[in-house]
C-alpha cells in the first residue's frame, strides 16, 4: 500500500496531505517472504518506522508520519473523532475480523471511506466501503476464522492455541501420516526382492530414455 501510494504522489501537497501508519509490532523473520520494503537487517525493528523510511525513499516528497500504536478502544485518545474527520480516507491490511470490524464501525460513525484489505486463509479481500452509498463491513460476517497461518505456526507459535496446534502437527506427522505411508507402501510391495525389483526395472527404463 505505502510502495503504491509513494508512487501515486499521495501525501506529496504543499499545504495539506499526510500519510499516517501505525503499527505496534516488529519486524520478524517471517514478514520478509511477503513484501519488499523490510530487509533483514530489520529484524525487530518496528513496522511502521522502518516502512515508512522504505516508503521515503521512493519518493522523498511524499509526507508520512509513522505511529506505534494499535488501533483500538484503549486509543481513543489518539485515533478520536477529530483523527477520522480529518482523514480523506483510510486504508487497513489487517489481519483479523475483530479490528476490522472495529475500523470499520470507526469510520462509519465519522463518515470516513475506508479501503479494507486482507487475506483469510487462502482467500484474498478487498473492499471499498463510502459513507451513505455502499454497505459497511459490518452489515455482513466473514465465517469464523479456524485456521491459524501456516507461518505462524510454523515459525513463531507464540499464543496457547499456536502451541498446541504445532504439537499436534508434529504428533499427527510422527505417529499418524508417516506410519500410514510405511504402511500403504509395504501394501503395495509385499516384499523387498519386489521393491529392488521395481526400482532396477525403473532405473533400466530411464537410461533407455535417456
């Protein structure tokens, strides 16, 4: 969004127009797969500051104030009515349906657009929602969210639920999907003269190839 936004000119006004991002987390080693404005040597640095610098250097007119705070009720103080009022527009890449719906009834109640984006499992979102024209992210419901993020889990299995989920991956592949797969094979070949037997046939057949 920051990359698309530098390049479009937003943010880039003599007398109005500022970009604000916030974001509370670090940079882990898992986030640099998936986007090109962090590089390791970011490692737990944070988000919004280092996006932000990334973002400023592709266009160094463009006004952008980066924030470490989460958007929620606990930052009403921060993110009050007179933010969303002065806001042209706001743009989320959340990544779950609570704070989305919590954005979204924010920018509902100031008459504020809002671009929201984000991913769900494999799925991807968008969505433009304008005051008074379009239905609010809050007049429908995503199904509840059952599947924890494979690089999460793998990764970083920091909550209770990641944990157990992890374990039980590993339980599942030790003890259920590889013995199952010893097994479908010996089904297949019932002795080790067949399966020496198939893989000599199968090595002549390729040389012949070849």
């Amino acid at each position: 969004m920051l990359k698309n936004f530098a390049l479009l000119g937003v943010g880039t006004g003599r007398e109005r127009g500022t970009v604000t991002v916030t974001d509370p987390d670090l940079i882990e080693k898992s986030n640099l797969n998936r986007q090109f404005l962090f590089r390791p040597h970011h490692i737990e640095k944070p988000k919004s500051c280092t996006a932000a610098a990334a973002t400023a250097r592709i266009n160094g007119q463009m006004k952008i104030e980066p924030h470490l705070n989460k958007v929620c009720p606990a930052t009403e103080n921060i993110y009050s009515d007179d933010f969303y009022i002065k806001q042209d527009v706001v743009v989320t890449a959340l990544d779950n349906v609570e704070a989305r719906r919590y954005v979204d009834s924010r920018c509902v109640a100031n008459l504020c657009p809002l671009l929201d984006s984000g991913t769900m499992g494999t799925k991807g979102h968008t969505e433009i929602i304008v005051p008074q024209l379009t239905e609010s992210y809050n007049s429908h419901r995503d199904p509840p969210e059952e599947e924890i993020p494979f690089c999460t889990l793998k990764s970083f299995p920091a909550a209770t639920e990641h944990t157990i989920q992890w374990a039980r991956d590993k339980f599942e592949s030790a003890f259920s999907h590889k013995p199952s797969l010893f097994n479908k094979f010996w089904q297949t070949y019932q002795s080790a003269e067949e399966v020496l037997q198939f893989f000599q046939w199968a090595q002549r057949d390729e040389f012949e190839l070849l």
